[in-house]
C-alpha cells in the first residue's frame, strides 16, 4: 500500500511509499482502534496508521517530539454504529513530553491532515485519553499525566472539509500525588445531559466524577476493591430496559482481577418525598456500594461481578462495540462481553451464562511460545468479529471469528516491526529481501510476498524471517555477496562478529515469497544440511538443526524442570507457504552461527563486505588509533587477513568500491581514509593507504561510492555532503559541496543510472528524519575527472519520511538499468523500515546526456 506520493518535481521523478515495517511503543494505552476500521499506534515519536485487513502500514504522522504514549480515535469503534457515514474521522495522540496533537482523516482522498497542538497544559507525559461522541459533530475527550493532573476538553469539528476544529478547555482535576492511568468517558442514563468520567490508578480506588456537557466536574464517590494499581477502566454504553436505566463500568488491576460496576438511575431526589421510606429491607441493600449524584439524579452502584481468570496483571478491559439495533425505537444493542488482555500471554472474551447470568471465561486465545511476555492490550474490531493485543516485544496479536455456526477464532497476518532503533540494513544478495538489525537485538528481514490470486504489481510485503533474536543491542550488519548460500555477520555490543547462514527452511520459504518472479531457490537447496536453528539458554548462539535429525528429538518427560529456565522449547523450522505470524518468526525462523570473529578489543560498530564474496571489513567503538583499526576477514576460512591503520577515533561506516580495489572509511576523527585493496594471493591480502584527508568540520557518519567509477561522497554532522574522487590510484581530489542541509547528514547511498553517461542519484538521510534525492553527473575528461554537476531532484514528503533520524539508505540491486523504476530502502531511530519505488521518465537521463 502507499503511504502516498512524494512528489513529482519538474525533473521528471517521482517517489511512492511501498512499504513501512515497524513496532509498537511498549506500553499500556499506545493502541487504538476506530471506527473507521484503521488501527492507530505510536511508533517512537511517530504516529503509525494500518490497516487490519491488508496487514499493511499506510503512513506515519510526523509532530511528536517525543515517544508516543497514547492514541484515541474520535470516533472510536464503540461508535461504529453511528459512524458510517461519516466522512472525516479524528485522531489524538499523547507523548511522553506533556504534547497531545488533534489529526483529521479524510475517508474519500484517503489523506491525514494535522490539525492542532493542544496548550500543552500536561507537565509530564500523558498515559491515557478517552473520549466519546456526544453528537455527530461534538466530542468529550480527558486525558491523564504522570504529574497528577486530569484535564477535560470538548472538541467541535467543522461541518464542511476543511473547516476549524473548535477547541475548549472545560475542566481541570488534580488528584494529588498518586496519578491516574486510567480513564473513561460516559453519558448517564435518564437523559440529564450529565456526563460521568471514572479515574484508576495507583491509589487503588475507582474515583468516579460527574458534571454537565459543559459545565464543571464534581468528585463523586469512589469504588474500593481492587488490592492493586488499576490499569484499565471502559463504560458500555447506557442500557434502558423497560423502566430500569443502568450503565456498567469493567475495571482491571495488577490484582489480577476485573470488576463489573452497575450504576443504576435511582429517582430524581425531589424535596417532597423520601426515597428511603420506600426502599424494602433485602439482602441487595446490604452489598449496594456508594450513590453517585449528578445534579438532580442520584444513580445507584453495585459490584455485579467478580471476573477471576487471569494468572497476571490484566493490562485492558473494553466491552464489546455496539451493534445496530435490529428493532425500531432502540438506537444500539450492547452486547454482554467483554475482552481482556493479560500480562500472562493471554487475552480472554467473557460473556454471562444465559440461565444462571454468571460472568464465564468463554474464549482464550493467546501466545504459547515462551518468548513472549505478555500483553498490553487487547482491542475490538468495530464490528466485534476480530479482536487484536499488543504485546511486550512491540508485536501485534490478531484472531478473527472465521466460524459461522460457533466461535472458532483464527490468528491472522499483521503488520510488524522492530521495537527499538534500527541501526543497519542491507538487501539481500539479488535483491530479493531486506535484513536489518536493531536495537531491540533482532535481526529480521523483509520481503515482498507475491500472492498466486493477485496480480503482479500487488505483492506486498511481509517480515518473512528472524534469523537472529540476540542478548545483545545490535550495531551493524552485512550481507556476504559472491556466490554460495545466503550469509550475514552481525556486529552487536561485543566484541565478537557473528557469521549467520541461512538454513533450508529459509530457502524454500523464500521460494514461496517469491514463486511468481523466479525459482532460483532450487540450486542453493543442493547439500544444505541445515533445517533450522534452536536458540541456546542464555541467547546468544543459536545451534543449527540438522535435517537428518529431525525425526530423531527424544521424548522428554513434559514434567522434568517444567517451568524452569532450563525448559527452552525445541524450535519446530517449516516452509512457510504464508506470511508468518508472530509465534512462528519469535521462534521458528532462527539462522545457525556458523562463526564467531574474535579480534576487536572494544564493541563492534561498523561492517562490510566487498562484492567477490571473498572479504569482510569489521570496525568497533574506539577512542585510541590502537582501538580504531579496521579489520578484515577473509570469507571461507575465516581468519583475520588485515588490521588496517588510520583513524584515531570510531570507524562510522566503510565500503568497497565497485571493483574491489580500494576501502574507503570515515570516522568519528572527521577524517576519510581510502586503502588500496589487492586480493592476487589464495590467502595473503596486500594493502595499502592510499589518501586520509581531515574532510569535514564535524563527525562524519556515511559515506558511499559511485557504482560506475572511483568517485565517493561523505556525509558530515556539520550538514554537508562532499563528492571526491580518487586520482591515478594515488590521491584524493574535492571535485564539489552540496549546498548546506537543513540537518546533519547521517546516511548517503549512490546509484549508477547511466554508466556511459556516468550519471547517478545520490540519497541523502538527515538526524530530522528527512531524505532527498540528488543528481550527481561525473564530468570526464581525457585527463581524468574535470568535475560533478549535482542538482536537487526531489524532497521527499515528510508524511513519506522518518521522524527521527535516518541511519542507513540503501538502493535494491538493479538487474536492468533502464527499467527506469528503482527501489530505496531507508531505516531509522523511528524503529521504521521504509522502501520507496522511485520512478525515472528516461526522457529525465537524455536530458542529462545531452547537457554533457
């Protein structure tokens, strides 16, 4: 799915999101899904949009300087009923800072707009926003801080597209040094205008708060009984049988147990008569709980239930959305049932038992693996036939209903991603995935998966693998090239590279993926032994599965060590003719180690590989020149073949040029270096300085050469971009600047469009999450290199762009040159991986030729 087009400039290229890959912030609140059938959640400091039946990301919203906490959708799916058709949906979001932001959706254009900051009244950062619709065009949202503080807005949206929200402040509630984290909205039955806003949290108590649409709050009463901090709060919707009008409230807690509330409208306190003279002494007078009075009513509440099931503390409680009503006269049907969702890797459906009304668990559904670690929310579907968790690894959870006589729920595709940032990339050998590693200490890889009942140009992509779940943060990655099986080294927070090959499982998965384009997965398959790989008990080297042994596990007694760390599951490897949901990558995708490269006396930083498939270069964290060498391996036997020296500080990030014969490095010392590779020996590598030159004025943190020549680009802290190129194999010359970025430059990579021409766009990532593309035309001459023409060819949309800072680019592996549409891949603190489609009219690169 696009996130949208980038723009079209007068140079005749365009760029279109493809794909975004990325986590879900861990935390309670961070999920919310409306009723316009989208699932909104924060992704670091962005706003991240997906749709649940395509399992894609659509877009991020980029606002937020600071992690996303919460989301809230206006209407929410408790109002799907009433929302159909609407054309123009809301979205809020609250960050760690204090800052909640007011965006619009346009259902017809399919395009988001950003309202509105709101005054930033919050002083730390918000965990919770409710709201509920009290007209088509009017909304009641509260939201709650770590600082103690409770605010209520109400919010009017503009009746025509494109109007002002208008935007007022109603209410401040202070609750004192023990804060709120949770929240709920509800109108009061019996028609008095009166709203009804419940508060939990580390206090223990339910705070119940009453006032007028637009009037003031008054604390009401409080409701004891839960034994720990309450987590999460939701009103059903207001019911009204016959003459009786109630509203059920659900609470959960750390205690492990969830609540059902009854409040029911008693009758109007009127001067003139008693009420109590007419109660009747039963045992219902004895277990009744506090009144709550608002303006002229007072509204009875009761414990109705006690709901025991969960092993740990339930994160989220939400009653199913309601349905439309069948008969005339009754807005809505409520129905009885209720979703929760535990840190004990389960979410459960309760629902009365039709004779005795006893609240019974009547759907568990949930993560067996024993990577998981729990949830932080469950949420319903609008129509209340899916039900989606968000869990403690930053993965989405989704069940469907697929049965249609009884309930058989069924998990289904989502979109996934890393939960921290993502260091480095690489594309695979041939182009036909993309790995990355990150700081959540994964290594996972993407791929787009052709569905045999689409057509072509509708593949979309999918994580397909995770070769590597490690103990580690993750710094680096690179994928060994030449011929043989798929291979990777990683570099994580130690000191020791890692060498990862792909196992047969992953082979033939990778043929389904891509089944349509080409069956090259057949040769590889010959003498690959290795099914899988079963992960070790501390995490960190992950031992191969032999396909001889597959049948051969013996049989363990289930109650030997059972619960003990000691008890890791045997990993099951399968061809996955699918894309996989999360218990199967979490466990079942892993890569064997093949090596581990000792040598590096501090973390490892930096890696590449050179395009023979013969060398690896390996740098680490250094801030002594002894520290600071540059490393390299030699592919097959694996042994240390150089120790480069040149810097005085941290290697940042290294290539080879596209012949092999030179290595070009830049470093934390703000200086590059170019070495002279020469590979003649069977085991001796030769090499040799060939320039290092004090570059820029600042850390310089890319650099990447032109695919067709000896020229390079730097990219530099100091906000600009440098183009060099090596002279007689001997020397470096400046051949020209770009002009001053409006950040620091983190990321370049170089593409060749013209080898005759020497023509070539240059992607540049900046800290602020932005990326342009620039053309670099090479100018030759008898002599040599006479200069470089660059130009601005397109600034990337920022709802296209990261929100924090790009930390690696890479182009796909073109096979036709003249194809004229190109893949980028870009990845980023943001914990996103993007791919663009970038598309160049070939009338574009004549005219370049021509102007040569």
């Amino acid at each position: 799915m696009s996130s949208g087009d980038g723009g079209r400039g007068g140079s005749g290229v365009g760029v279109k999101g493809v794909f975004i890959g990325a986590g879900c912030n861990r935390i309670v609140n961070n999920v919310s899904w409306g009723a316009c059938d989208l699932v909104a959640f924060g992704a670091q400091n962005a706003v991240a949009i997906f749709n649940p039946k395509t399992a894609q990301i659509w877009t991020t919203l980029p606002g937020h300087k600071a992690a996303v906490n919460c989301t809230q959708w206006l209407p929410s799916n408790k109002f799907a009923y009433r929302a159909k058709h609407l054309d123009r949906h809301y979205l809020l979001s609250g960050d760690a800072a204090g800052a909640i932001i007011l965006w619009e959706y346009s259902i017809l254009e399919g395009k988001w707009r950003y309202v509105q900051q709101l005054p930033q009244l919050h002083k730390k950062g918000v965990t919770c926003i409710t709201g509920i619709m009290v007209s088509q065009t009017e909304a009641i949202f509260a939201s709650t801080s770590s600082d103690g503080t409770v605010y209520i807005w109400e919010v009017v949206f503009p009746s025509t597209c494109g109007g002002d929200c208008e935007l007022l402040h109603l209410d401040s509630l202070s609750v004192g040094t023990k804060p709120m984290v949770a929240l709920s909205l509800s109108e009061l039955p019996g028609s008095t205008g009166h709203l009804v806003l419940a508060m939990g949290g580390l206090d223990n108590k339910i705070h119940l708060c009453s006032g007028e649409r637009r009037g003031k709050f008054v604390k009401g009463c409080e409701l004891k009984g839960h034994t720990d901090w309450i987590r999460s709060l939701d009103f059903a919707l207001p019911t009204c049988t016959g003459e009786a009008s109630n509203v059920l409230l659900v609470s959960s807690s750390q205690d492990r147990g969830i609540r059902i509330w009854k409040m029911a409208l008693k009758e109007s306190l009127d001067s003139n008569q008693s009420a109590y003279q007419k109660e009747k002494v039963s045992l219902a007078s004895y277990i009744e709980g506090p009144v709550l009075i608002a303006g002229t009513t007072s509204y009875q509440i009761s414990l109705e239930s006690l709901l025991i099931g969960h092993e740990d503390w339930v994160y989220s409680v939400e009653w199913q959305p309601p349905s439309n009503a069948s008969s005339e006269g009754i807005a809505y049907y409520q129905p009885q049932s209720i979703l929760s969702a535990s840190m004990d890797k389960t979410m459960m459906i309760w629902k009365p038992e039709k004779t005795s009304g006893i609240w019974m668990n009547v759907v568990t559904v949930g993560e067996l693996s024993h990577c998981a670690l729990g949830f932080y929310g469950g949420h319903w579907s609008p129509n209340g036939d899916s039900i989606l968790a968000h869990g403690y690894g930053g993965s989405f959870h989704l069940w469907k209903n697929v049965g249609t006589d009884y309930e058989n729920w069924q998990p289904q595709k989502v979109p996934s991603g890393h939960f921290a940032a993502i260091t480095d990339m690489a594309w695979g050998r041939s182009g036909q995935y993309l790995l990355s590693v990150s700081h959540d200490q994964t290594t996972r890889i993407f791929a787009p998966w052709q569905n045999e009942a689409s057509p072509r140009d509708e593949e979309s992509w999918h994580e397909i693998a995770r070769p590597q779940v490690h103990g580690h943060d993750i710094n680096c990655v690179a994928i060994i090239q030449g011929k043989g099986n798929h291979r990777f080294v990683s570099g994580a927070d130690e000191k020791v590279a890692r060498v990862f090959e792909a196992p047969l499982s992953f082979l033939k998965t990778l043929g389904h993926a891509i089944s349509q384009t080409s069956n090259f997965a057949d040769d590889l398959q010959v003498g690959v032994q290795i099914l899988g790989a079963n992960m070790s008990a501390l995490g960190l080297s992950q031992k191969p599965i032999y396909v001889h042994a597959e049948q051969h596990t013996p049989d363990k007694n289930v109650n030997d060590g059972l619960d003990t760390l000691e008890t890791i599951p045997d990993a099951v490897p399968v061809v996955l003719t699918e894309p996989p949901i999360e218990d199967q990558l979490a466990w079942h995708t892993l890569w064997p180690e093949s090596h581990k490269l000792y040598g590096h006396g501090n973390e490892l930083f930096a890696l590449c590989s050179d395009h023979d498939g013969k060398l690896v270069a390996s740098s680490c964290k250094a801030q002594s020149a002894a520290v600071a060498e540059i490393w390299l391996w030699q592919i097959g036997s694996w042994k240390a073949v150089g120790r480069l020296q040149s810097h005085t500080l941290t290697v940042t990030q290294m290539e080879f040029s596209h012949d092999d014969k030179f290595l070009l490095a830049v470093s934390r010392d703000r200086q590059f270096s170019v070495f002279s590779i020469d590979k003649a020996g069977t085991d001796e590598i030769s090499y040799q300085l060939v320039a290092k030159q004090e570059a820029h004025k600042r850390i310089i943190w890319a650099c990447s050469w032109n695919p067709h020549g000896y020229e390079f680009a730097t990219g530099s802290r100091d906000k600009t971009v440098k183009i060099w190129t090596v002279e007689n194999e001997s020397s470096v010359k400046l051949l020209t600047t770009l002009p001053q970025f409006s950040s620091s430059v983190m990321a370049l990579s170089w593409i060749g469009l013209d080898r005759k021409s020497n023509d070539g766009l240059l992607a540049v990532g900046m800290e602020n999450g932005l990326i342009e593309l620039w053309n670099l035309s090479v100018k030759r001459s008898d002599a040599g290199v006479a200069g470089a023409v660059a130009s601005l060819v397109v600034r990337l949309d920022p709802l296209m762009c990261h929100v924090s800072a790009v930390n690696r680019l890479a182009w796909r592996n073109c096979k036709n040159e003249d194809s004229g549409s190109l893949q980028l891949a870009s990845c980023g603190a943001d914990q996103c991986v993007r791919v663009f489609e970038v598309n160049i009219n070939r009338p574009y690169l004549s005219f370049f030729v021509d102007e040569k």
